[in-house]
C-alpha cells in the first residue's frame, strides 16, 4: 500500500522556490493577526463575500451551477434549494460554516471526514454520502472532441478505508512533531487525499473544504476572506496539471509532491496579497465611499466590473456603487465598455485598447 511518509522532509521540496514561498506566506500571515485585530467590522463584510465567492467556486470546478442571485440566496439561506445542483451547493455551504465556525474543534480523523461528506450531501439524500466508495473509480479527461481517457487510477474501494486512516494518522503524527512546516504537510496531505479519490462522488470539493480546514487549524485563515476556491477556479488548468504531473508514480511511492505543492502555495500567497491589498485599500480613512471607488481606478489598471468593485468594497452598497460610478461617467472620468453582463468601466486614460 502507499506509504505517506510525512515524518520525513522530502528532498525534493528543499529548493529556493519552496522556501520563499513559505517564507512570504508566513510574513504574510503576521500581517493577517494584525488586521483581524485592527479591522473587525470590514473583514466581516469580507467574510460574508467570500463565503459566496468560496461556494460558488468551488462547485463550479465540479460543473455544478445556480445564477449569482440564487447563489447569494442560497448561501445567505435566504431561499430552498430548488434542484439537485442547488442541494450540492446548500450541503457545501453547510460544511463551510461548520469549518468556519468550529475549525478548532473538529479532529482529523476517518469518522470526521465521512461526517462532513455525510453533511455535503444534507440536502440531497443519497446512499454515498458520508461513506467510502463501494466501487473501484478512476479519473479521466475529456478532450475536445468528446474522447475519455484514464489520467489516474486511484486505490481500489476496498483498500481505502485503511489508507484514509493511515493518512490522517501520519499528518497527525507530523504536525504533532513539527520538524516540518504546516503548509508543507497540508499540501501533501490533499494531494494523498485526491490521489486515494476515497468518495464515489464529492472528492474535489472536499480536498478544498479539508484544506481550509487544515489551514485554519495552524493559523492561516486568509481563506475566510478570500476565496481560495475562486482562485483554483481561475487557474483550473493549472490545478489538473500538476495533479496529474504529481500522481505519477504515486501507487510506487515514486511520484514528486513539488508541480503540486509549489501550485498550491502559489494559491495562498496569491490570496494572501489579495487579502492584505483589499484590507488596505478598505480601511483607508480618509476618503469617502464615493471617493474609494474613483481611487481604485486610479490604482487598478484595465476594467472593473459593478461586482468586482462590490467584493473589493463590501462594506459599500451597491447603490453607492452605482452612483459613485454614474457620477464618474459624467465627469468623463471613466468610460462604460461592454453590455449586459458583460458590463465594464475603465479609465478614460486606458481606455485605448477597448475601443478597437
């Protein structure tokens, strides 16, 4: 069977990209305790975003789909879930907030995984949630023109049981130790755990649900303001790759853990710089909300959508919004590109390459 051999620093993973990645993620990690401190009442306004954001994503990935409004409904639980997609989406919901509120409290074992993916599925009874699978599975892809192929064969039901608690168990056991950096471990950990593919369905959504419990759990919470989720979404070729480039040999303990770990720590650095940009530009002072809006044109360059400038700014309302930017269009400031939903604003001074 697959040895997880977490005790040991894989030789591999010793290289200057990893290292810096590590080191700014945790420089970066210091700035986040100072701003939950200093920042309450806006990174509740972020929280409420991302939680949207985070759900939304991360059931995308997985082509499970609602519209934005239902979306916000449904995680604000404003409304009932009114078809299979939504069920999935209303028990991801549910087991993000359990992560949020009781990260501290939840222990990583094999009953509490099969737990939450029983929750995952809260809304849509059905004989797999919160059991192993019952049947071998594999993981393909499809290419453009509809053809399937085999790009993993992951462990058989039969042997997963085992593997989950010797998972567990060896993180457990290492970051109990604490020779090795957490974010290492993490990394490792949710690969293992979507190479092992334990569940008949829901894998995927549950390796970004465990990571950011994981994460929470060792101090790194910059996921309950940015969405993680949406970032994996935007780089989803990325994330197959090197999912594929790190299972390679991983049923003879020969596969490299790096394509993954250096992806998936360039996912929370990302985060993090989001998170530290939107908390600063948020707290300044000394301009007006009107104000703010016309000072991130000014600092962002290309467009900028009616929804971007709400997740930057949410503790604006979109009527302020609207206004603010109403206003702009008058004064010639900004021009309005796009229609529909495609609907955009960029400053009149980068306006140039839009106007083809």
């Amino acid at each position: 069977m697959k040895d997880f051999n977490y005790r040991e620093m894989n030789s591999e993973l010793m290289v200057l990209e990893i290292m810096n990645l590590v080191s700014n993620i945790h420089e970066y990690r210091g700035k986040q305790e100072l701003f939950v401190k200093a920042k309450p009442d806006i990174l509740y306004a972020m929280q409420d975003v991302a939680k949207i954001q985070s759900t939304g994503a991360s059931n995308r990935i997985e082509g499970i789909f609602t519209s934005d409004a239902r979306l916000e409904e449904l995680v604000s639980k404003k409304a009932e879930p009114m078809n299979r997609d939504e069920e999935e989406i209303a028990g991801y919901r549910e087991v993000l907030n359990t992560i949020h509120e009781n990260c501290d409290y939840i222990s990583l074992k094999s009953s509490v995984i099969l737990q939450l993916h029983r929750d995952l599925y809260s809304f849509h009874p059905s004989a797999n949630g919160g059991r192993y699978k019952n049947q071998d599975n594999i993981i393909e892809e499809v290419d453009e023109k509809g053809t399937r192929r085999t790009r993993f064969k992951p462990l058989s039901a039969f042997e997963t049981p085992e593997a989950v608690e010797k998972l567990c168990g060896n993180y457990n056991e290492a970051i109990n130790d604490g020779r090795i950096d957490p974010l290492i471990l993490i990394s490792k950990f949710v690969l293992d755990f979507l190479c092992i593919h334990p569940f008949n369905d829901g894998n995927g959504r549950m390796s970004r649900l465990i990571t950011l419990l994981l994460l929470y759990q060792q101090g790194y919470v910059v996921g309950k303001y940015i969405s993680v989720e949406m970032l994996i979404e935007s780089t989803k070729e990325s994330y197959y790759e090197t999912l594929q480039e790190s299972s390679i040999g991983w049923h003879e303990n020969e596969n490299s853990y790096l394509p993954f770990i250096e992806y998936y720590l360039g996912v929370l650095l990302k985060a993090y710089r989001l998170f530290t940009e939107r908390v600063e530009t948020v707290s300044v002072d000394k301009l007006g909300k009107s104000e703010r809006v016309k000072d991130l044109f000014d600092k962002k360059v290309g467009k900028l959508s009616k929804r971007e400038i709400a997740d930057i700014y949410p503790d604006i309302s979109v009527t302020t919004i609207e206004k603010a930017l109403s206003d702009l269009l008058k004064d010639g400031y900004i021009i309005k590109v796009g229609s529909g939903r495609a609907t955009a604003y960029v400053k009149i001074t980068d306006s140039q390459e839009y106007e083809k």
